[in-house]
C-alpha cells in the first residue's frame, strides 16, 4: 500500500537512527530525570487500538528530549503539593510507529475496537483521530494522565471485563478494579478515539472536566499545550520540531 506522499516525504527527511542504545544527542529517558513519574507505555503492548505492539517500540520506556522532560519534572513537582502525579502513556513515537498507524487505518485489520466503539474505522484518518506525521516523533509530544500519590500502587493487570470494556465506558468497567488505579477518572481511557475525549467536551460530568481542566492547568503553567481532540496530548512549546526514527531500546 502506498504512503501519502506527506508522509513519504516526512520518512525520507528523518534524522540519522541512533546507534545501538545511546539516544540521539538532546534526547533522555524520563527516569534518568524524573524517575517519579509512572510509565505505562501502551505502544510498547498488543493494549491499543491497533491491537498489537507497534514497530521502534523495543521497550517500554518514555524517551523525550531533555528540556522537555525537565518541564515534565516541574509539573510533577507542582502537582505533588496537591497530593497528584503524572502517568505517561507514550513520549517520543518513532516516525516508522507513525507510518504503521496510518496504514492500519487504511487496512482490513479491525484491530481493538474497544478504542473506537462509535467511529467507523475508515474515518479515523479523516476525523482528525490518527495522523500521517506527529509531533511524538520530535520528543515533544507526551500523552499522559494524572494519578493520585496516596493511592495504592498501580497494577498493570485487567480483568477480562476490562479489557473488553470500550473506552468510553465509566472508569470502574475500564480499569476491572478502580481502587488499584491510581489515575481519577477523565471521563475516557486513553487513546479513546472518540468526541468524548475532546478536552471540553460536553459529556463528561462536572468532576471528570475538574480533572481535565486541572491537568491542562498544570501543564500550561510550564510551557504545554493541549491538543483539543485528545484530554491527554501535551506538546512542549519553543522546541526542536525535527522528527527521528530511531527505536525505543531498554535504557
């Protein structure tokens, strides 16, 4: 199947891949900076809408270049007086992740549908939900959640139920145990390709919009800004746009 020509043209201009596992120059792994902040990286798992892990996801780790990780650090710094943190979802995607993501959309594979419960597969390129190029391929992009210091530890296991459960399901169907969640309900799951994951959108609850607006708060204080499709997309203001392809590998 044949590419956009955008899109083509995106993956021919990629910086050089980085050899082995050293990241490229200006590139981290969040731990080494702010190892506070969870990860729960879905691309690096069968857990998303494609329902299998994506290429250049050899680990899951949360890589990102180093001035925004740094202002990530300082959200969960600012967060922590109100007894909240940060879970990542993904960081920098490589641009190969990007271009299997297009192609699914334009394929017979339904992949997870729990991920797009109300859209037709064939629309979600056309709808805005999935993209020929992002700014994760730049480091600059990071989806991700608040979670509640004082909560029990997360746990990674879903029941059965849950992980038929659709995105747009109330927060207890989706998790199978809320109380080992420590992330507040944000009215969907992430990467709920769906128009009740627009940040303001209508219909969620008067909390579940507390919980969004608080977290576009935190993070527009320290150079983010929100991408109004998604309640989770956060892109880093004032930094390299470029975007690169090398593979995510254990730190």
């Amino acid at each position: 199947m044949r590419l956009p020509a955008t899109l083509a043209l995106l993956l021919a201009s990629l910086m050089p891949a980085a050899a082995g596992n050293a990241l490229p120059d200006g590139f981290v792994y969040l731990r080494d900076v702010a190892p506070q902040i969870d990860q729960d990286i879905r691309y690096a798992t069968a857990d998303n809408f494609t329902g299998r892990p994506l290429p250049g996801y050899a680990a899951p780790e949360c890589v990102l270049r180093r001035e925004v990780a740094q202002a990530l650090a300082r959200v969960e710094a600012d967060l922590a007086r109100q007894q909240l943190g940060l879970k990542v979802y993904d960081c920098y995607r490589p641009a190969r992740a990007v271009a299997a993501m297009w192609r699914w959309s334009q394929g017979e594979s339904a992949g997870d549908k729990r991920f797009y419960p109300n859209v037709a597969k064939h629309e979600l390129f056309s709808l805005g939900y999935i993209a020929s190029h992002s700014r994760h391929s730049a480091g600059i992009a990071v989806d991700l959640t608040l979670v509640a210091l004082s909560s029990a530890p997360s746990s990674s296991a879903r029941s059965r139920a849950a992980r038929e459960a659709p995105c747009t399901a109330p927060a207890a169907a989706r998790t199978g145990d809320g109380s080992l969640d420590k992330s507040p309900d944000m009215g969907t799951g992430f990467d709920c390709l769906d128009a009740k994951s627009y940040t303001n959108s209508a219909a969620v609850t008067a909390e579940q919009r507390r919980w969004r607006n608080l977290l576009k708060a935190a993070m527009g204080a320290r150079g983010f800004r929100n991408y109004f499709r998604e309640w989770w997309h956060y892109e880093y203001s004032g930094a390299p746009r470029h975007a690169y392809d090398f593979p995510i590998e254990r730190r």
